[in-house]
C-alpha cells in the first residue's frame, strides 16, 4: 500500500552520477563515493576540533567503517550527506557493504506505512537463527555472548547482565554499532531496541548534531543509546556536509514543522520548526561556491515558512536574492513551498532574477476545500488557486509540480473528482502522487469512512494516467524551444547526456562534444516523453 508514484519528477532530487563521470575538481574529493567539502578558512579539514564541537584532537579512529542506507525524501538524503560529513570529519571511512563495515546506519522515513515497514524487514536481516542473516556474513565481526542491559558496558571485557528486550541469552550480538536514525528512529524510540535488540544506537533528526558524541559512548563501551530530543532550538548546521551531488548542493534552511497536517508524522518526527540565520546560510553558500557549485537548493519541509532568527530578519524571498547574488551563483532552487506561506513577494523574486530557477513545488493534497479542511491544510481550493494565478500571470514562465493524496478517510467519488479537475486548472509539469496511509499519533487516524485499498488503487490510477496526459500535452507544446541545461549526467551510448532546464525538467539530449560535465549548454528540444525532453545542443559551455 501506499505507493507513491513520480510523475516526471524523478529527477527532482538530482541526478546519480556515476563516479567515474564525477568531475576532479580542486576542493572536491571524489574518495568515500562522494564529495567533502568542508575545509576551514585555513585548508585544515573540518572536524569537530576545528569546529570547536570537541576537546579531542581529529580522531583517526584506526581505519573504523561505516555504511549508510537512506530511506524516503530529499531531506533524508541530506541528512544523510550530513552524517556522512560528521563520520568523515572523525576519520571514518564510508564503505558500500554492511559486510565491510564497523558502524552501519539506517536514515529511516516513516511518512507512509510502506516506509517505514521496509526499515524494520532491512533490520530483520540481521536477525540471529536466519539462515540468511546478515549475522552471519562475517563472523569476525561478532562474538558469541550474552545480551546485555541497556545501559551496561559493551564489548569484549564488559559485565555480561541479562536484558529485558526479549532476547536470549547466549545469542550472537553483532560488535558492529548498528544504528537506527531519521523518522522511525524518533516515532518508535526505545522500542526498536526491543524489536530489534541487536541496535545499540537510535536518533532522530533534531539530535544528529549529537551523533559523534551518541558514538563516542558506544565507543567507550556504553550498550545502547539514544537522542531523541525534539524541542532543541538547535539546527544541524551543515560545516561538515559530505555532498553526493557533484551539481546540486543542498541546505536545509529551516527544520520541522509546525503545520499540523492531520495525516502527516512530520511534526512529531522532526519537531517544531526551527530557521538557520540568514548570516550562516549565506556564508555555507559562499562555501559552496568556493567549492565549485553554481547550482544550490534551499530545503525545508516548509521551506517559505523560512524565519530569519538573527536581527536581520531577512524575508524568504530577500534571501532566495541573497542567495542568487552571492558570485559564482548561477541556479537556486527551493522546497517544498507550503500554500499558505506562498506571497507575491516569492514570485517577484523569480521575474526580478534568472538565477533564482523557475519552478515551485507547490503541494496541493486534494482538489476539494471540504478534505482540505479535514486535512487541516489551512486554505481552501480557491485559496490554492490564486496563488496558482500569481504564477500563471508571471512574467517568466513558472513550472509548477505538486504533491497529492487519494482516498483520505471520508474523501467521496465527487471529492475525488475535484481533484481532478484541479489537474485541469493548474496544468501541473509534475505531481507525486500518493494513497493516504494511515499513520501513528496522526488525528486522521481516528477520522471515520476510511477508503478501502482497492478503491484508493483505483483512484490513484486515474489520477495518474490523467497528469500523465497533461504533462505530455505540456511537453508537447516546448518542441522546438530553447533551454538553458546544466550538464549532469552521460550517457552509456556515444554522444548522449542529461541534465535540468531552470524549470526542473529532466532533459536528454545529444552533444559531440567530449567533455561537457557540469557545464551550461543551450539545447533545442526535438522530441518529448511525459517525464522530460529530449534534445540537442546548439551551444556550448555559456558563461
Ligand atoms: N511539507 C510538505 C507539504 O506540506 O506539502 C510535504 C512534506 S511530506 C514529507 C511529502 C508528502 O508526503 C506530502 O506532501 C504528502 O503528499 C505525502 N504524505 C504525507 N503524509 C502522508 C500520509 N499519511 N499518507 C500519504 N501521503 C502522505
Ligand atoms: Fe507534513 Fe503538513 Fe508539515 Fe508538510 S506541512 S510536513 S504535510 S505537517
């Protein structure tokens, strides 16, 4: 259940370029399957002594491991570029296999059912007496001995006290840390120690600042820990970020939710929303430039309801200015945008500057003002629409893409409907489309008439194949036009690359030039599919 599908904007959280087309640029490590950014103002690596987040030298920590699986949205991805960062910055090395790894971590996504059922089945792999278990894979890695209490010592030497998380005496405990972070780590807390007891390490998002620290003490020889604080005031700033995208550098701008959805974990998850000053956020740009990036995106889960902290009290659409002022900036992107806090001021900002790209993410849910209200989004159709007819009357041409539910609790054929001849009124470039799950804590959860799975399947279908139309339609009418790419991605077959028009389309086309990584040509679009454009180029690398 649960399904969600992309239309067309499967490209949105970049493109996975393959590290051999990664370009070897100064400042930029391709090693650890990634790129490392952070240095001081000095060209020391950063790392918690030269961040001052630690009285300890630079740990070298003797070649430790760790292996990282991110689960869900682009947030999650940065997050996990994030602790990657953090790991790196301690003298871990990132490695590809669970098998080859010392620490291996799990960046969880709990926003539908589906999600979070997969954690906890990669986390059954690991269960003792499976033949298939991951216990197994390297036995050195393990030591035969009793479980121990939560708060006890752990390693080799440590008093060996029976637990009451349900598992037996005498069964393997793997010597690797096993951790569980993201969303699921914060919804069930402690309890995945009992579901799951060989986990010795569980923290949500507001806490990874916490995480060399979390680590630290299981290096010490500390059984099970946890950081689970939601109502820090603290945002995991970014100095250490390990970036994966070549092209795209993301940073998070302002954390949690304070919106209240009535089917959405968010808020109970990621906390209370919390903004980064306009002063940092422009000074990790200047960073990324410095880096080599032209192209940055702004995230948030709410993202214009950006609040600058700092007596500077930059609006979002003064900082997404900012941001495209700062040199070397030549693209900056942002999401999610949520409906209420989407102005005029937003798309003024876009006229007014090329570099600020020409597309919003602008989640609608449904078509119908009556769930809107029992979704608690806080603005009706009509209210949606206007902020729609502000994009539609800009001067530029603004791709629009959104998110959408099916079969919330009540939602009637008619309701339903609704939704799709929204899809008619906007003319969206690309939706996500979801069926409603039912999730913990949430107050959709005791809403009645709930849809059954069959019927929600069904109208997911028809919502699909409808956008499907649309955006073809859409893409139709851009043959023969010009667009500005960024050059992302190469082809296997001769000739062929990818990359992102400003308006977020994903667009094949043809090149004979050798080299063109990273650089920005002008394409004309010859061709379409309803997920992005195909073309060729007419000019090379523009300045
Ligand atoms: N903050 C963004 C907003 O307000 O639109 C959305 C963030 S949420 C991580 C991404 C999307 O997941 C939502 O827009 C919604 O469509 C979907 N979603 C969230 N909770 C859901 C649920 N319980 N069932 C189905 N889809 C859900
Ligand atoms: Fe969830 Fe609503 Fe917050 Fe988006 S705005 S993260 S859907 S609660």
């Amino acid at each position: 259940m649960g399904k969600a599908f992309d239309i067309g904007l499967d490209r949105l959280t970049g493109v996975g370029v393959p590290e051999s087309d990664k370009p070897n640029m100064s400042l930029r490590t391709a090693s650890e399957g990634g790129l490392y950014t952070g240095q001081d103002k000095g060209g020391r690596p950063l790392c918690e002594e030269t961040l001052g987040l630690a009285d300890s030298p630079c740990a070298t920590n003797n070649g430790q491991t760790f292996y990282l699986e991110t689960f869900g949205c682009q947030m999650n991805e940065h997050d996990s570029e994030k602790v990657a960062g953090v790991l790196l910055a301690r003298g871990y090395r990132q490695v590809e296999s669970v098998d080859a790894a010392d620490v291996v971590l799990y960046n969880t996504c709990s926003i539908r059912e589906k999600a979070a059922q997969k954690v906890f089945s990669r986390l059954g792999e690991w269960r003792p007496g499976l033949e298939s278990s991951k216990l197994s894979i390297s036995s050195s890695k393990f030591q035969n001995r009793e479980t121990q209490d939560p708060g006890s010592k752990r390693g080799p030497g440590a008093p060996a006290n029976n637990t009451a998380t349900g598992t037996q005496p005498g069964m393997d405990v793997p010597q690797k840390i096993i951790g569980v972070l993201g969303c699921v780590a914060q919804q069930e807390g402690q309890k995945i120690f009992a579901r799951a007891p060989w986990v010795s390490l569980v923290c949500g998002s507001a806490s990874y600042r916490k995480l060399p620290e979390l680590i630290r003490e299981l290096e010490k020889g500390n059984r099970r820990v946890t950081g689970l604080d939601t109502d820090t005031d603290e945002t995991f700033e970014t100095e250490i970020t390990r970036r994966d995208n070549p092209w795209r550098a993301y940073l998070t701008i302002i954390e949690g939710c304070d919106k209240a959805c009535s089917y959405c974990v968010v808020p109970f998850t990621r906390g209370p929303e919390r903004s980064r000053t306009s002063a940092s956020i422009l000074e990790e740009v200047r960073q990324l430039t410095d880096a080599g990036y032209t192209e940055v995106q702004l995230l948030g889960q709410t993202v214009n309801s950006y609040r600058d902290p700092s007596a500077r009290k930059m609006r979002f659409s003064e900082l997404l200015v900012a941001v495209a002022e700062v040199p070397g900036i030549r693209r900056v992107r942002f999401t999610t945008s949520h409906p209420r806090d989407f102005g005029k001021d937003i798309v003024e900002a876009i006229e007014a500057v090329p570099a600020i790209c020409e597309h919003v993410h602008l989640p609608v849910q449904s078509g119908s003002t009556r769930v809107l209200q029992a979704m608690a989004r806080t603005y009706s159709r009509d209210e949606y629409l206007e902020k729609v007819a502000l994009m539609h009357n800009a001067k530029r041409a603004i791709s629009i893409t959104t998110d959408l539910i099916v079969g919330f609790p009540g939602e009637t054929e008619k309701e339903f409907e609704e939704t799709l001849s929204l899809l008619d009124a906007v003319q969206y470039d690309g939706a996500f489309c979801f069926k409603y799950s039912p999730r913990p804590n949430t107050p959709s959860l005791r809403m009645e008439d709930v849809i059954a799975e069959e019927e929600k399947s069904r109208r997911l279908t028809v919502l699909i194949e409808k956008q499907r139309e649309i955006q073809r339609a859409r893409n139709e009418r851009l043959v023969g036009e010009m667009f500005e790419v960024l050059v992302e991605g190469k082809s296997k077959k001769e000739h062929q690359w990818s990359g992102h028009t400003s308006s977020n389309k994903v667009m094949n086309f043809t090149s004979r030039r050798e080299e063109s990584l990273g650089d920005y040509v002008r394409v004309k679009v010859t061709g379409v599919t309803p997920n992005s454009l195909i073309g060729g180029v007419v000019e090379e690398g523009l300045s």
